[in-house]
C-alpha cells in the first residue's frame, strides 16, 4: 500500500507542478501557434521571437509555478516550536488492503503518477542520448586541424567589412562533411566541406552563414531549446514550435547574409538549392541547410521581403520579455481553483475556528458526515486552500431541509482533492507572537530571548526515540500533544509538563522522549540563560491501520 500511497502523492505534485502549468500554457500557445501558421510569409522576425519565447515560457512557468507556491508556503503563519509527526507502524494484511489498492489505483492522482513516471523516463533516456550526440559531436571536431579565419586571407577579403571581428574564429575543413555547420557554447567553430574551396563566392556566403549564427549566439540557444523539446518529447506542440522555430532561425540568418549587399540573391539561392541536397549528419549542429521542405519558403521570403540586419540583443530582449509575460501568466494562474479564492477558504476557516464547542456546524467533507469535534474542527481550519475544491457553508432551513436536526448550526460541505495528502499536510497552528524578551513572574526563566534554544540534531533526533505506544494504537487515539519545559543554562530539560494531551499513552511518551532531548541554551547578550519551550508533537495513525 505504501507504493500506491508513494504512487498517488506523487501524481498530485504532478497535477500542481506540472500538468496544470503545461495545460495552461497549451491552451496560451496553440491559438498562438495557429495564428502564426496563417501568416508563414509575413514579419520573419517575429516567427523567430514568439516561437522561441513560447518554447522557453514552458520550463520557466514550472518553475513559476514552483516558487509561487513556495513563496506563498513561507508567508502562512509558522509555529513556535517543532512538530514531529509519528505515524503507526502496524502491518495490514494483504486480504483487507487488496480492494483499497485496487480503488486507490484507479485514482486520477495514481494514473497521473504512472503516466508521468513513464514519460519521464522517455525524457530521461532522450536526454541521455543528447548528452551522447554533444560527446560526438565534439569528439568529431577533436579530429580536425581548425585554425583562425585570419589565416585564410582571400576568404577574409571576400566577406562583408563587418566580419573582422570574427577574423579569430577557428574554422577547418573535412572531407566527411557535406554541408557548413558550427558548433561551441562558447568557443564556437566552423566545419566546411572541402569541396567548397572550390567556388570562392559560395564558400564566402557559406562562412558569412555561420558567421551570422556566432554572432547570434544560435548554438548555446538551440542547445537550451533542444533539451526542453527532450524534456517534453510528448507535447506535439512543442515539436511544431521547435521545428517551425529552425526554419526561421535559418531564414533571418539568410536575411542578415544577404543585407550586407555582398552577396547576389541568385547565387545564395542556388548555394542552399544545392546544400539541401545534401545529408547532414551532425544532428545537433547548425547548418545552412535544415531540410528540403523549407527551401521554397527560404527562397520566397528572401524575394518578397526587406532584408534588414538584425541585433542580438534587440532579438534577445523581445523574447525575454515576451516569456517574461507568458511565465507571470502560468505562474499566477493557480492563485485560484474553481473559482474558490484563498480568502474565501479562510474566511470561513476562520468563522469555524470561533464556534464553540456547543455550536459546532455538521461537517461533510466529500459527501462523509464527520462527527463535531474538537479535533475535526482543527484539522478543517488547519486545511490549506489548495487542497480545497469547492466550500458550501448551508444556514438556517437549507441546512435542516437536507440534513435535519443535525443541520440546526449550520452545515459546512466542503470538497477536497486528494484527502489523504490533506489531512497530513496541515497548516501549522496560529500562535500569538512571542513577547519581547522579559523575564516571568517568579524570575527564574525567560519566556523569550534573542537566541532561542535550538535542538541538538535536528528532529531526526528525537524521531529515532519515538514510539507509537500500543494502547494508544489499539484504541485508535492520535492527536498533538503540546510540552512545555524549561531548558536550562547547559541545554538540559527540566520540569516537562503536558499543556494540551490527547491520550494518557500518547501523553506519556511525549514526556519520555522530551525528558531525553538536548539543546542548545538559549543565550541573551551572548549568555546562556534559563528558557520556557513549547515543543508540538503530532501522533497520526497510518491510513493503512485505518483500512484494516
């Protein structure tokens, strides 16, 4: 049952962190996608920007979305103290878990964690094989004797004025190659097929080409968008994104070759005509020719529109900002399920938390009618909206009329997505902030101070030490037992009492396990001084021990 569990609470982080984002971002790209389809011919440059910028929004609207929720996390209201949470051991038999595993695999949160465990692992092994194909690529370029351009004086003086500041870059040539291509994150190089020294004029066009690609930085980018089209190697739109992208990656390219004035239309037209012919069999490389299919294209831009020059960082600081403005989007859109806002849910947390104990509404959480106590009242107003699908709160004779005399408080219907996970992960209680560093009544001890005193390994300390007690188990009590001691000027406890206890056994070892605690003295002014703790520990019975 375990692995179901592990199965199930892994594919709810998925549907937050990961299948919500790429839905979202889907739903933003593909009319996107769709316009530009229709408009192949029209504003290359801007083809170029949006593809890219959509392609680089997907893995930083995860991340968003990631940190958003994280940083939201960290403004909730955060307990003085620790809270350790034990949960029962006791074994279940295979005859009473089978039926409970086979409802729980049928779950969205199990399927969504099989399905993406398995994508994973495709994305794992495709990034595997780009690791390999950048080791084979470089190890091909290990092989060649590069040299600078400089070195290549009849070349330099047929290229536009503007390449001079390339004169340092490596190039070589190679029988085994069939087309120019470049290759280098940071030292980038050119490989070109000898028989190109040939025809001076089409071996000038072809490094002016790749010269273009340098200066744009093309090869650290396209390396960047083919591991994220890796990484979502499921996503067809990704795939039509990243393969439309290199069309017109390669026709502004031809667009700054042929603004120089340098180079004949006619000629350069008939120099990609004859390298498209060609196999290329550097997968990761940039070369002039990307496939047959978009040569018709290539040409018919370079005939119909201006060529302009373009700047890199004008090219840069579009995308920037056009993925800026898409990842907010993703990020932001999980403020909100269902139209149940966060204010909403805790407005009426909070409304819970003032009932009285004589007052208590009937709970129904998912269609389940949970008994009014104090520790259901908790852990509904305890609940963190995310998990929260919808809130009804039902008054007066809509209460009664469905739920009769036990709907005269008031009837709260709440849904929740994964309930499990829910009620495990609760909000930290509300407790009043500590008072300014003072001394108590009679002197001794201090109830706040600078530095407070810190646990001597951590919880994993006192985790070893605790054990869920049997009685406690057998009767099926749990709950948060509340300590408070004092921690003396060497870090030792004493005096521990129980301010708030759940079950005698329960009671009992939470004093076991504190009187057996270290810490480190809390210190005013830089001394070790007497200090009152209050240390939380949560008892939660296994949901295993609840099926069974």
């Amino acid at each position: 049952m375990e692995f179901v569990n592990l199965f199930q609470s892994f594919g709810d982080q998925l549907i937050e962190y990961l299948w919500l984002p790429v839905i979202i971002w889907t739903l933003v790209a593909a009319p996107v996608a769709w316009a530009l389809s229709k408009y192949e011919l029209r504003n290359a440059i801007y083809h170029y920007h949006i593809r890219t910028a959509l392609l680089l929004v997907l893995p930083l609207g995860l991340l968003g979305t990631y940190l958003t929720d994280k940083i939201n996390s960290s403004t909730e209201s955060v307990v003085a103290g620790i809270s350790i949470i034990i949960q029962n051991p006791i074994p279940v038999s295979a005859s009473s878990s089978d039926p409970s595993i086979l409802n729980a695999i049928m779950t969205p949160q199990f399927l969504t964690g099989a399905i993406s465990l398995i994508l994973l692992l495709g994305a794992v092994l495709l990034l595997l094989k780009l690791m390999f194909d950048f080791a084979q690529l470089r190890a091909t370029g290990n092989k060649l004797n590069f040299s600078p351009l400089s070195n290549e004086k009849e070349l330099l003086n047929t290229l536009p004025g503007s390449s001079d500041q390339y004169k340092n870059t490596q190039i070589a040539y190679s029988e085994d190659t069939a087309i120019p291509y470049t290759f280098g994150w940071l030292n980038t190089k050119i490989v070109l097929p000898t028989d190109l020294k040939r025809n001076p004029e089409s071996l000038a066009m072809a490094v002016q080409h790749e010269l273009v690609h340098i200066k744009n930085h093309d090869f650290l980018l396209n390396s960047l968008l083919v591991s994220i089209k890796s990484l979502f190697w499921f996503h067809p739109l990704v795939y039509y994104l990243h393969s439309s992208r290199e069309e017109y990656r390669e026709i502004l390219c031809d667009s700054q070759v042929l603004a120089t004035n340098q180079f004949s239309k006619k000629k350069y037209a008939s120099l990609l005509f004859e390298l498209a012919k060609r196999d290329c069999h550097q997968r990761l490389a940039l070369s002039m020719a990307v496939n047959k299919s978009s040569l018709k294209k290539r040409i018919q831009i370079m005939s119909n529109q201006n060529l302009t020059t373009m700047n890199f960082r004008s090219s840069f600081l579009i995308t920037l900002f056009a993925a800026a403005l898409l990842t907010v989007t993703i990020s932001c859109t999980d403020m909100a399920d269902d139209n149940i806002t966060k204010s909403d849910v805790e407005k009426t947390q909070a409304q819970m938390s003032n009932n009285s104990s004589d007052n208590f509404p009937l709970y129904v959480i998912n269609g389940e009618e949970w008994d009014r106590t104090e520790e259901n009242k908790n852990k509904l107003t305890r609940l963190k909206p995310k998990y929260i699908k919808s809130v009804d709160v039902l008054k007066g004779e809509k209460a009664t009329n469905k739920y009769g005399d036990k709907g005269k408080n008031g009837v709260i219907q709440m849904n929740v997505n994964n309930p499990d996970k829910a009620f495990t992960d609760l909000k930290d209680e509300a407790l009043s902030p500590p008072p300014p560093p003072s001394k108590a009544n009679d002197g001794n001890y201090y109830v706040a101070v600078e530095d407070m005193p810190e646990l001597v390994g951590g919880l994993s300390s006192l985790q070893k030490m605790i054990n869920y007690p049997e009685e406690a188990s057998e009767a099926g009590a749990e709950g948060r037992v509340i300590v408070q001691f004092i921690i003396d000027k060497d870090g030792n406890v004493e005096n521990p009492t129980i301010i708030k206890g759940v079950h005698e056994s329960l009671d009992q070892e939470a004093l076991r396990v504190v009187k057996q605690a270290d810490f480190t003295p809390g210190k005013v002014k830089g001394e070790p001084v007497r200090v009152q703790y209050s240390l939380p520990i949560s008892f939660q019975l296994s949901t295993d021990d609840e099926e069974s």
